[in-house]
C-alpha cells in the first residue's frame, strides 16, 4: 500500500502531498513552507501538481520551479491564478508569493476525465469546477489514492462562494467523479485529515443531499 508523505504549512493549515512514483516524488499542491520541507527531507520531486490555483495551495510553487526545474501542472482555468498572484491583496495579504515564470496544462476535458502519465506512474484526472474554475482531483486506482484538493474533505467540502465558485458545478462533479469510485479509496484533501470515499458517503451531508 502506497500513501502519501504529508506536509501541512501556511496560515490556513493547507496539506501539500509527496508520492513516489517509479519515475520520482510527484508533489500535489505547495503550500507555504514546502519547498524547506523537500529540502530538508532530501526529496528531489520530478513534477509538481496543483490541484487547484488559490494562494494557500501554490505558494511555494516559484520555489519548487527553480530548486529542482520540474514542471508545474495546473488546469488552464486556474492558471492566471498562478501567473498574476496580484489578486490576494483583496484577502488582506500585503506580500503576494511569487508566481512561477511558467506552468504547464492538464490535459483534462471541461468537467470530464482524462489519463495523465506522470513519473512513470497513470494517473486519472478529473475536473471538477466549483470551489475555483479549475480544480482538478487526481487519482490513481492501483494505489487507491485520491488527491482531492479544496473539493472533498473529512465531512465536508469546498466553499463555493469565492470567484469562480459554484455549489451546484461543485456538487455535480463530486456525483459524477468522485462518489462512484470505489469505497475502500483514500482521499487526501486539501485541509484536515484524510478519509474514505465510503465513509463520505455513508456520513457526508453533502453527499447525501446529492
């Protein structure tokens, strides 16, 4: 059984995710403090992957970017996020983090699925719009691991009231990818503690109003 390292840094207690994969680390999500982390941890990633593009979850992006010259994913929706961190001002944050000089797409379809080989490794990709434009939640069926980001969490999910944000685009996309999958998968969110896709949907309000 394969888990994740797990970092959690920043003032929103925001989880980053470290997997090694045949090819190398794979990094989700970079949130303050990350990029010490691997430093210190010895972990050379070969790919880093946004789940999404909010301040908190990409903040040591630039960061990991020049440290080790691997690639930043993130969904084409997201990626002015990204580029132009200007925007976190209206969140009362006076220093925005640096943004990285470039990004790569996710190759996702608008609200579907795709195959995404990384590392060595075949993920699958979702998109699922709803707490920002381009959240994406990646999975890997031979780990039974699902990196949900902002979209699921341990009896709750994502806010939708922020730009972009939608509850029904949210609430549809959890039906339409997420709750299918099998029970025994493990989600790692973007906040809090991991869970289960059986137990969310046994206990999940969210869920069950779907």
């Amino acid at each position: 059984m394969i888990s994740p390292r797990v970092f959690t840094g920043g003032d929103l207690a925001t989880n980053g995710y470290v997997l090694e994969a045949r090819g190398g680390a794979v990094v989700f999500d970079a949130p303050e403090g990350m990029a010490r982390e691997l430093m210190r941890q010895q972990i050379t990633p070969v790919a880093l992957i946004l789940t999404h593009g909010h301040f908190d979850h990409m903040w040591d992006a630039a960061l990991i970017h020049e440290d080790y010259k691997c690639p930043v994913y993130i969904h084409t929706a997201d990626a002015p996020m990204v580029l132009d961190t200007s925007y976190v001002k209206m969140f009362g944050i006076g220093t925005p983090p640096r943004a990285p000089d470039r990004v790569e797409d996710l190759p996702v379809p608008d609200q579907g699925s795709a195959s995404f080989l990384c590392a060595g490794e075949e993920f699958r990709l979702f998109h699922l719009p709803g707490h920002s434009p381009g959240s994406v939640v990646i999975y890997h069926s031979g780990w039974g691991v699902l990196i949900s980001g902002d979209t699921l969490f341990c009896g709750g999910v994502g806010r939708w009231d922020l730009p972009g944000g939608s509850r029904s685009a949210l609430l549809h996309g959890l039906h339409k990818h997420l709750v299918p999958l099998p029970h025994e998968t493990r989600v790692y969110a973007g906040h809090g503690p991991s869970t289960t896709i059986g137990h969310e949907v046994e206990t999940n309000p969210y869920l069950e109003a779907i």
